[in-house]
C-alpha cells in the first residue's frame, strides 16, 4: 500500500479506488477504514478532483480497534476521459485525537503537519472499468479483475431471463384458460336466456288462451 509505513495508524481496503464507467450514470465505491492502536484516530479524505466525486462521510474520528465504510461516489459523466485512463488520486490523512473526541470538536490545524504530532498519509489510485469491457468478458465467459465476477454475472442474468420468460409463459396460459372460461360461460348463459324466454312466452300463450276462452264462455249466446 503505497505511502504508509509500518507504523501505520490505520489500514485502508482496498488500496486503489475502482469505479464502473459507464456516461451519465453514477458509481461509487467502498472504502474499509480500520483502526490499528488503542487511540482514537482522526482521518480526512482529499482529491485532486473534488467535483467529480462525493465522499461521505469525508472526515471521522475512529474508536480503537474499530472500522468504518468511507463510500466514494464517481459523479455522471458524459464524456470518456482519453484512453479510460484516470489521474485523478485520493489522499487519506488520519492522526491521533484525544479520548472520545467527536468529530465536530476537531480543531481546523488537525491535519496540517507540524512537528508536534504524527500525521500519517496513505494516497490512492483511481481506475475505470469500462462497461463495455465487462460485457464483452461475460459473454466470452472470460474473466477479469475480481476473478469469476463477470462470468456470475452473466449467469444470473441468464437465469433470471429464463425465469421471467416462465413466468410470462404461464401467465398467457392462466389468461387463455380464462378467456375460455368466460367463453363457456357465456354460451351457458345465452342458452339458458333462450330457454327462459321460450318457457315466458309459452306460459304468456297459455294465459292468453285461458283468458279468451273464459272471454267466450261469459259471453251471452
């Protein structure tokens, strides 16, 4: 890890900075900040690049033994830099703080260097991982940077591929089956309208007729 020693206060993981590029769209990356000694460590990250990226939190204090994910977010960008090639770096600075020190009770000259205190400083590399790339890899089933994770990658998408294109396929058939339902249903209920309707008309006719014939029998002859 380049510019930190042996006495080293804190350990940084991993030692270079790797974003995913892709235009117009964020990436960010984690950074494991872990705090080797029994003192309280202060640490602040720098870049020659503020605007194109957002850290948070920026600055921290570290209890003893502990840790903390420091997330560096690469802003969209709309155009390539040259190459996929970045220069951008980062500069982590920690330093030892009293006791139970907080954050916003760092004094403003914590991190400038002088001869009374132990500032210690770790600097990062920035690299771009182009998309493009990491799909060409996937589908050759080749692999790159992290091992087997282009290669996953293109596996789970397959599988979730597969397991959508189920899914739509059995929806069309609970749809067909429906529509056939409601087809059977239909003709169900348009022959028994006609049946009903057959059976009002006969039942009208009959009372017609027994209504005329009690029409003539009253009538005088």
């Amino acid at each position: 890890m380049s510019g930190v020693g042996e006495n080293q206060l804190i350990s940084i993981q991993p030692d270079e900075l790797k974003f995913l590029f892709e235009l117009e769209k964020q990436s960010y990356c984690d950074l494991k900040v872990s705090n080797k000694t029994d003192n309280y460590v202060a640490f602040k990250v720098k870049t020659t690049s503020p605007k194109k990226y957002f850290v948070r939190p920026n600055t921290g204090v570290i209890q003893p033994w502990d840790s903390c994910i420091i997330r560096v977010t690469l802003q969209a960008q709309r155009e390539y830099p040259p190459d996929m090639q970045c220069k951008d770096k980062f500069l982590l600075q920690s330093t030892t703080v009293p006791p139970h020190t907080d954050v916003d009770e760092l004094p403003q000259d914590t991190f400038t260097k002088d001869s009374s205190k132990t500032l210690t400083e770790c600097k990062l590399k920035v690299s771009y991982i182009p998309t493009s790339t990491t799909q060409r890899s996937s589908e050759s089933g080749a692999t790159s940077g992290d091992g087997n994770g282009s290669e996953s990658i293109s596996v789970t998408t397959v599988q979730r591929l597969k397991e959508e294109r189920d899914a739509a396929v059995k929806q069309t058939q609970q749809l067909q089956h429906e529509v056939e339902m409601l087809k059977k249903r239909r003709r169900n209920s348009e022959n028994g309208l006609s049946l009903k309707l057959a059976a009002m008309v006969g039942l009208i006719g009959l009372i017609i007729g027994f209504i005329l014939k009690l029409t003539l029998a009253s009538s005088p002859t």
